[in-house]
C-alpha cells in the first residue's frame, strides 16, 4: 500500500504560546510527513481584513510552510476563545484562540488568474490527508470494551500465544503444528500423528486449553500439589495426558513461581553490586601497613607445650592486620599468660599485650588503624574512656600509694654495689662488641669522659 504511514515512536512535548500564559503537556506521535505545505499559494494579507491590534499564533500565515503537529479534537476545543471576526463572502473567518487569531475559510482572491476561485488556506483538501486523520481520530478513540464470549476469548488468547511481532512492525504466526478439530462436543482438540496408537481416544486427541484461563490455572496448581511440588517439565508431561495447554511449559513455570513451598525450598538471594573502594585504599603510595585494618579469628585451642603426659591447653585468638594499600596481611597470636584460665576477646586486651608493640615493631606505627567496629570494639572504646576517668579522678590517690609502697622499695641496691676506679683519659680500653671473640675486639684509647652528679663515669 502506498499510503500507509508507520508510527515507530512517540514524544511528549510541552507548548506554551507567545501571546497568552497558555500552556500544556502532550504525547505525540512522530510520522515523517504530515500534510503538505499550507497554505498552498502565497496569500495577500490585504484581503484578510484583521484589525492591527490583534496578535497572530502564526505572523508568518500568509506564506506557505510545513505543518509541524496535528492538534487532536481534545485539546483544539480548550484553545478556542469567545471572539471571531467575519469579513464576509470571499473573505477569511478569523477565530481567537488561547495561541492568539487564527485565519480559515474561503478565500477569493481577484488578483490572481486562475480558474481555481476556491483555495483553502489552513486545511489541505486531499485523499491522503482525509485517511490520515480518519487513521488518527480512530486511534486516539481506541477500541472499545466488551465482554467477550468463551469462544472469542479462545480466539483472542490463542492469537497472543502463537503470533508475533517483528521490529518491523509485522506479525508472524507461529501456531503449534498439531492440526486442532472440533470433535463431536465442539471442543477444540488435538489432531497430531497418533491414530494407531493403542491408547484411548481421549488421550489420541486431548482438549486444547488456553494458557491463561482461571481453568487452566487451577487444573496445573492442583497437578502440582498431587505431584509434590514436581518441576515443570514433569508437571506438563503430567498434565498433557489430560489436556494440551498452549505455551503449556510458560503456563506451568508460572505456577511454580508462584508456589510459596516450593520459593520457600528452593530460596534465591540478592545478589548486591560491589560497592567502590573507600578513600584509604586508593590514596595513592605510601608506606605499608601506614593505613591498615585488624580483626579477629577464633577463638582456637592451643597446647602449652610439646612434653608428653597430659599437656594443658589454652583459648587462643587470632589477630590479622591488613594493609589498606597493597593488600598484604600480618598474623600474630593472643593468647593468655596463664594457660588454665580463658578469657573472653576484648581489644583492650589486644592494645595492652605484646602483639600491637610486635606488629608496629615489624611494620612501624599506623597512621590509621581501622576495624569493623564489633561490639566487642565498642566495649574496649567504652572500657578505656571508663579507665581513664578512673584514673584522672584518682591520681592523687595513687600517687601517694606508689610513694608509700614503691619508693622505699627502690631504696636498696640489687647490684653493682662495688664502687672501681673511674675510667681517665689516656687509658687503653678494647670495645666489646657481642657478635664477636675477644680476640677480635678492637683496641682504643679514651680521649674524654663525662661524669654524672655523683662523679661517676
């Protein structure tokens, strides 16, 4: 056909007029070619008799020009105002809109020599336009709504499940190939190649049902069930020695989708996109393990020692250090100084036993140190402010208990408790060193000496 117009897309568009506070949304439809230019000849605005206060939606009328949107009948009622202006027989009808005056009608026009006497100014006249319009208004008023009967709906939804639509536009029939005939209760059935098969002639020629009937719907729910919960493939094979669903495998994947037992057997998680990479582990180079996160394994039993007999054991855990920026981990051990009592976990005891002072003694200090912010974290944050309020409060207190107890136990000497000579410049002296025999230790003379306040060297 030659006049058949495609419609691929549509656009919702906003206009507002130039005269007027007048505006509105509309979704149109994108075809290459409306109508012709209009108007079709040049006019004379001399012969259109409008006022001059009177604003045009269109100042460039009298020329001919492409029209860019047809107006439906819904929206052209609401631009039309109360005003309209009569020139008489031969004249144009000027009409004011919500977009300002618009000009239609016959126009006579005396100057031109031509037989034509009769031009239409704003509508071109033509067949093609007249079936496009006819094409437009039947689709903007859409079908209308009816029940169906049960043979219509057959046809209706055996249309959906066996017909197509290519990017074109064109519909492709894709019918199941099992030749269908009504039997003797009008009852479309199945035709197919089993007519010297030894089984029954319901089972030959089953009832073709429609896949998305209540019917159908409760027929494969309640295979499913008397099935326990089969999957698809055994439920059609179950169903279709009754009847022949079309698109039966669709029909019975929905109803187990729809299963609460069987979602409920077989769950699915989410799966959740990998979020990106926090500042600290792309802030470029610097030294490692400078920025570095610690967290905790276990807890695990370890033995005291390797002796034979009964060995005791111990709770341990483990402390993994990772480095932010080249990804590498360090693993220490915390275990307890008394192997028969456990502990419970708690990063105020990691912070005060050896493994931070080994690990900032292997690495060097962090300048962040991070962790997944656990409860027991949250605990040791809560314990240390708690005892260092204790000890703020009470360091009188415990300054006169350390002078009591303490200081009069540094009194006494443990050792070198004999006073020698003080060493003199001049004196010829070998400097120990301990990775090697005296033999070996090389030989100096003192230049200098420096005594304390007792006059020790």
């Amino acid at each position: 056909m030659r006049n058949v117009t495609r419609i691929e897309r549509s656009v919702k568009v906003r206009m507002e007029s130039r005269n007027t506070a007048f505006e509105a949304d509309l979704e149109c439809l994108i075809i290459s070619t409306i109508t012709e230019q209009l108007p079709q000849l040049k006019i004379n605005k001399r012969l259109g008799n409008l006022p001059q206060d009177h604003r045009l939606a269109d100042p460039a009328y009298d020329k001919p020009g492409s029209v860019d949107m047809l107006i439906g009948a819904g929206l052209f009622w609401k631009l039309l105002c109360v005003g309209q202006v009569k020139s008489g027989k031969g004249h144009p009808t000027w009409q004011k809109t919500q977009l300002g005056w618009i000009v239609g009608g016959e126009l006579f026009n005396t100057e031109m020599k031509t037989d034509n006497t009769g031009l239409v100014t704003c509508l071109a006249n033509n067949q093609m336009l007249n079936k496009q319009l006819e094409r437009f208004w039947a689709q903007e008023e859409g079908q209308e709504n009816r029940q169906l009967n049960i043979q219509e709906t057959y046809c209706e939804n055996y249309f959906d499940e066996t017909t197509t639509r290519d990017s074109a536009g064109r519909f492709i029939a894709c019918p199941e190939r099992k030749e269908p005939f009504l039997d003797n209760r009008r009852l479309h059935c199945v035709g197919g190649r089993l007519r010297h098969a030894k089984i029954s002639q319901e089972a030959k020629h089953t009832v073709i049902l429609p896949s998305k009937h209540h019917v159908t719907e409760l027929i494969l729910r309640d295979e499913h069930i008397n099935l326990h919960h089969c999957g698809a493939e055994k439920l059609l094979v179950s169903v279709r020695q009754r009847s022949w669903i079309i698109s039966g495998r669709k029909a019975a994947r929905k109803i187990i989708r729809s299963c609460l037992s069987c979602f409920r057997l077989q769950p699915k998680g989410t799966q959740i996109k990998m979020g990106d990479f926090p500042v600290e582990r792309v802030t470029g180079y610097v030294r490692p393990f400078a920025i570095s996160g610690v967290d905790y394994a276990g807890s695990i039993q370890m033995n005291e020692s390797r002796r034979r007999g009964r060995v005791h054991t111990f709770k341990a855990y483990i402390a993994l250090f990772v480095c932010f920026n080249i990804q590498r981990q360090c693993i220490s051990i915390l275990k307890s100084s008394q192997p028969k009592n456990n502990f419970t976990l708690c990063p105020a005891f990691l912070l005060t036993r050896p493994t931070v002072r080994r690990f900032t003694g292997r690495r060097g200090n962090c300048a962040k140190l991070y962790s997944d912010n656990a409860t027991n974290f949250v605990g040791a944050a809560r314990e240390s402010t708690e005892l260092y309020s204790f000890l703020k409060e009470k360091k009188e207190v415990i300054q006169a208990e350390l002078r009591k107890n303490t200081l009069l136990e540094l009194q006494r000497r443990h050792k070198w408790m004999s006073r020698e000579e003080n060493l003199k410049p001049g004196t010829l002296v070998l400097l120990k060193e301990n990775n090697l025999p005296p033999l070996q230790w090389a030989i100096g003379r003192i230049v200098n000496v420096h005594s304390g306040e007792n006059g020790i060297v």
